[in-house]
C-alpha cells in the first residue's frame, strides 16, 4: 500500500502516491502530443486514461495497419512498425507508460530505504479506447475506483 490509503471511499495520498499524482500530471510537459484524461491512484496500483493527439510530427500516424478510414492514430505495440525490444518509438504508449513509471520510481526511490520492494510489477495493462461508450465507461470506472475499493480484490483486507 505504497500509495495511500482509502478512507470512507476516498483515496488519501501518502507522500510517495503524492510523487505519482505530481508525474502524472507532468505528463503532458514531458509529451507535448498527449492529453491527460481521468486518472486515479490506488493504494498499490494506478489507473489513467492518455489521449494522443496527431502533432504534425509522426507520432500519431498510419502504419498501413487498420482502417484506411481513421488514418491518424497513435502506434501501439501490435503495429508491425511500433515498439520493439530496444527499438523504443518515440511518443508511443509503451514509451510514455515506461516514462511515467521510471520518474515516479527514481524519486521514490530516493525517498526511501534502498532495500525497499520495486515500485511496479513488470508490465501494464492497456486498453485502445475506440469510441464514446467505451471511453465513458473507463472514465467511470477510474473515478469509481476509491468507492468500490472495499469490494475490490486486489484489496488486501478482502
């Protein structure tokens, strides 16, 4: 429970979840391309929505995959041409998930003990949000997230 804890249905942040909501919200300063859509901290675990915008540069194109109709999008790891291992793709998700959580881990780490557990388990979890019902229902479920917490499975009291 690295990140705080959930009181009453509300999340209340500790210092190090206090970390991860200030890079969170740098995002966007990092990665001029993206929008930060609803995101919530967990006591163990983070939730967030990124929204990629075509800047003008390539990092939201067409690579030949997909519908020829929505030509602009962002590359994702089932592109032939995205994200492979040591050929990271600039302003892609794969890199800016990696971005996120290696500056919340170095500071972090460097506030605490060093023989401390990793901040993050190895991979994540997307999802390629495609439409407005979908979209509205991640964004419910993140900001819901904190209330339904004492249901929740990954809730160590359960």
């Amino acid at each position: 429970m690295l990140f705080g804890e959930v009181i009453n249905g509300e999340m209340k942040l500790s210092g190090l979840g206090q970390i991860a909501q200030r890079e969170w919200e740098r995002l966007p300063q990092r990665f001029k391309h993206i929008e930060l859509g609803a995101f919530v901290i967990m006591p163990d675990h983070v939730h967030g929505i990124i929204i990629i915008h075509d800047n003008g540069r390539g990092t939201a194109d067409y690579s030949g995959r997909g519908n020829p109709q929505d030509p602009r999008r962002a590359p994702t790891p089932d592109d032939v041409t995205a994200e492979q291992f040591g050929k990271p793709v600039s302003g892609s998700i794969p890199t800016i998930v990696r971005s996120y959580k290696s500056s919340v881990a170095l500071r972090i780490n460097y506030a605490r003990p060093r023989d401390s557990m990793p901040v993050w388990q190895r991979n994540y979890y997307e999802h390629i949000i495609r439409d407005e019902k979908d979209m509205r229902a991640k964004w419910d479920y993140i900001e819901s997230n904190p209330s339904n917490w004492e249901n929740d499975d990954e809730n160590p009291h359960n």
